[in-house]
C-alpha cells in the first residue's frame, strides 16, 4: 500500500478520524462546560489583541490604504487624507481601549 492513492485514502480516514475524536470530546463536555471552555477562549484571545495593539498601536488608513493621499475623482490632483490628515496610519481600536484605560 505505497501508492498514493491508497496513502491518500489512509491520510483522508485519519482527518475523519480526527475530526470525529474531537467531535467526540466536545459532545462529551456539559453545556456549561462547553460555555466556559468558549468564555476562556474568548478571553485569551482578546488579552493576545490588547497586546499586539501595545506593541503594534497603529495600522494602515482604510480608506487612503497607507498612502496618505486621497485622489479627485478624474484622478489627476490628490490631496491628504482627511481620515488619517496625510499620516497613511490610524490608531487600531485596542489602542484606543488601552489608552482610554491609562488616562483615567
């Protein structure tokens, strides 16, 4: 069984396989358990956010994408950008948060 349309076959079980021992052990876990283990997720993901945004606290304007520039509908003028005022970078929403936070 070398070939790999059986190696195939024997690594497409084994994701089922996979799939169905983590559906297992979800179905084995109470409701609230379920809930708390989704609570703590929640959690651990918004803390990693809050910290990327301390180190990383900017990113690239929407609406001009990091150019700082926003042109005239023919084109050919340009002028800053009135969301980022010609920077090309905003304050992320975490930052804000964290800011917000350190200045009461």
């Amino acid at each position: 069984m070398t070939d790999p349309i059986h190696t195939l076959m024997l690594a497409g079980t084994g994701l089922i396989l996979a799939g169905a021992t983590a559906a297992d052990a979800a179905q084995a876990l109470s409701r609230p358990e379920q809930v708390a283990v989704l609570v703590v997720a929640a959690l651990i993901l918004t803390g990693l956010y809050l910290a990327a945004c301390s180190v990383w606290p900017y990113a690239n304007c929407g609406r001009c994408n990091g150019a700082g520039k926003s042109r005239s509908p023919s084109g050919k003028k340009f002028r800053n950008c009135p969301r980022c005022k010609g920077t090309g970078r905003r304050k992320r929403l975490g930052r804000h948060l964290l800011d917000h936070r350190t200045n009461r």
